[in-house]
C-alpha cells in the first residue's frame, strides 16, 4: 500500500480518506512530506502514552492508601484526578508524535 500526501485538501472538499485500488491517500494540512505510520510505532507511541497515564494515577492511589492510610473517598478523588491531568498530559505528548514525522 503507498501512501500519498494531498496539500490544500480544504480547498479540495474530499473526505480525510480516500481508497481506490492499492493506493490510500491521507490528506494532511501544512505538511510538505509524510512518512507512513508502521504499525510497531503506533503500538509503541500508544503503550507509552497509556504508561503515561497509568502510572501516576496508580502510585498515587496506592501511596495514598497504603503509606498515608488515607480515606477511601479522599485516595479514589486523588487518583482520578491523577488520571485526568494524565489524560491532559498524553493528550500533548499525543499531538506532538502526529505532528512530527
């Protein structure tokens, strides 16, 4: 499968995908090149960023209940809230793996 590379596709008003026979054209905007996604980047950058998230959020909540014997509602509250600044967090490092190829 090759892939191509539509600048200006606003202009164009075609879908972000279009597939005819073995070719798949990804429209980007602003980009001069573009390599194709292998699928053992997309698995790595994905697990880093789920690694990311995860880990904070789970040493947090067992720090809070095992070192600090804290309440029940106060470790859940601190560990969601972990997970959301973790969301906010891979959410930005996300951006930057598309963005740069």
């Amino acid at each position: 499968m090759r892939v191509y590379v539509i600048q200006g596709y606003e202009q164009i008003h075609v879908s972000t995908q279009v597939k005819s026979g073995e070719d798949l054209w990804i429209l980007k905007e602003g980009s001069n090149k573009s390599s194709p996604l292998s699928k053992m980047r997309l698995f790595g950058v994905s697990s880093l960023i789920a690694l990311i998230i995860a880990i904070p959020a789970l040493l947090v909540t067992f720090l809070m209940h095992y070192y600090f014997k804290a309440d029940l509602l106060i470790t859940v509250s601190l560990g969601l809230l972990t997970l959301f600044i973790g969301m906010g967090v891979g959410y930005r490092i996300s951006k930057k793996f598309v963005t740069t190829d």
